[in-house]
C-alpha cells in the first residue's frame, strides 16, 4: 500500500519529536515548525517543566540527543499563517494534515488550504479549550477533561467537528512531569489510527467548552505539590 502523505505543523519539542518519529515509520511526513509563540504577561514557567524534558529524554531518546530520526522535508517559520506556510502545504500535496501544539490558525489561513486540517487537542474540547487543558482539569478535580480530542480546525479555537476523543489514563502516574509524556503516546495511537484509516466520520460539536488561557506559576505549582492526592481524589470519585 502506498505511504499517505502527512504533512504536521508543530513545534520542537522532545515530545513533538517522539511523535514525529512514530508518524515517519508510517507515512511519508513533511513538517512545519513554529518557532516563535506569544508569551503572556504573567509567570508560567515551573521547574516540573524541566524534569518533564528529563524524563521525556530518557524514556524515548534513552538519554542521548533529543532528534529527528530522518532526513524529512522541513519548513521553519516565525508565522505559522503565513503565504509561504500555504504554498509549501499545496506544494507537497498532503493526504492528511494535522497541528499539534501550535498558535491559532487564522480564518484567512484556513480558507487559502481549502483542506481540512485535524488538531490534536490535550483535554476535552466540550469542557476546557486553548491552553494547559490536562492542567486545568486537575485544577479542578475534573476527570472529564482528562481526553485527548482529535478535532477538525475552525476559525473559533476548538470548536471544529470531533473526529475521535479518547480517556487520558492517568491513574497509577505519581509525577506531573509524567503526564505529557501519557498525552503524547495517546496521541501517536490516534493519529497512526487515522492514517491507516480512510473513513472519516466527523461529530459536531454540540457543547462547546470555556476557553482558557495558560496557566500562571502559583496554581502549577498547586498541581505540582499535591498531583498524587489530586489524582487519588479524581479516579476514587469516579469509581
């Protein structure tokens, strides 16, 4: 069977290059990196953080270099709307194109492709959409954000139709920095799926999620200290 075209839009990051290793043993796969993203006023970075690119290292790359295991056809860009992102995706003619972990594709952007593309959306866009989705569901002792939703692209941030929502089992994980490493091989199952399958049925959205922003320092750090506890309390209530 010939190998689909897939093209990804994401950014570099040990866990985008795990996920990009998987996808090239499968398809023929071009990439788009972001390299540039808007930071908010606020503090948001933690040292979980840190430990996460650590354990992610050690557990995919077996602590050598952090890379791209093939020679793949990349584009690099500060604009991920802009002309030259749209002329090298009509230019490689993909079969499927899917965005993991990047900023808003802009109406204008969506509409020049005129093809759909599929998102990989950490949390369940019915409850949490934007940013730090898995963060805010432990925040708030809420299992059902706790899904990875692989969903069509639209103008008004993940609201596009659902192609597949699957649980995020986190049971048994007694570290946060474990956590993205949990979302990410979920979401190589659920792309490797989609590309060996032809059939697209797509669920629109009938609920529609409250939006939110990154989350500041304080309440990571909250998740952070109390993750086994926060974990024991969601999975015994829903028992």
């Amino acid at each position: 069977m010939k190998k689909k075209n897939v093209i990804l839009l994401t950014t570099k990051t040990s866990h985008h290059f795990f996920f990009i290793n998987e996808l090239s043993k499968i398809c023929n796969l071009f990439l788009i990196f972001e390299n540039s993203y808007l930071k908010p006023s606020y503090k948001i970075k933690h040292q979980y953080e840190k430990e996460q690119i650590v354990y992610e290292k050690k557990k995919w790359f077996k602590n050598s270099k952090v890379k791209i295991e093939k020679n793949l056809k990349i584009l690099n860009t500060k604009n991920i709307n802009s002309i030259k992102v749209i002329d090298f995706i009509k230019l490689n003619k993909p079969d499927v194109i899917f965005s993991f972990g990047i900023s808003r594709l802009r109406k204008k952007f969506l509409n020049n492709i005129q093809k759909p593309i599929y998102n990989f959306h950490g949390g369940d866009t019915a409850y949490y959409r934007g940013l730090d989705s898995h963060l805010w569901s432990l925040y708030h002792n809420d299992i059902r954000g706790l899904k990875v939703t692989l969903h069509e692209v639209s103008a008004k941030l993940d609201t596009g139709d659902v192609i597949s929502k699957h649980k995020l089992e986190l049971n048994g994980i007694n570290k946060l920095y474990k956590m993205r490493a949990k979302n990410t091989e979920l979401c190589v199952k659920m792309a490797e799926k989609f590309i060996k399958f032809s059939k697209i049925k797509k669920i629109k959205q009938k609920k529609i999620g409250r939006y939110y922003s990154s989350m500041p320092f304080d309440l990571k750090n909250i998740i952070n200290n109390k993750f086994k506890i926060k974990i024991n309390k969601i999975y015994n209530d829903h028992k």
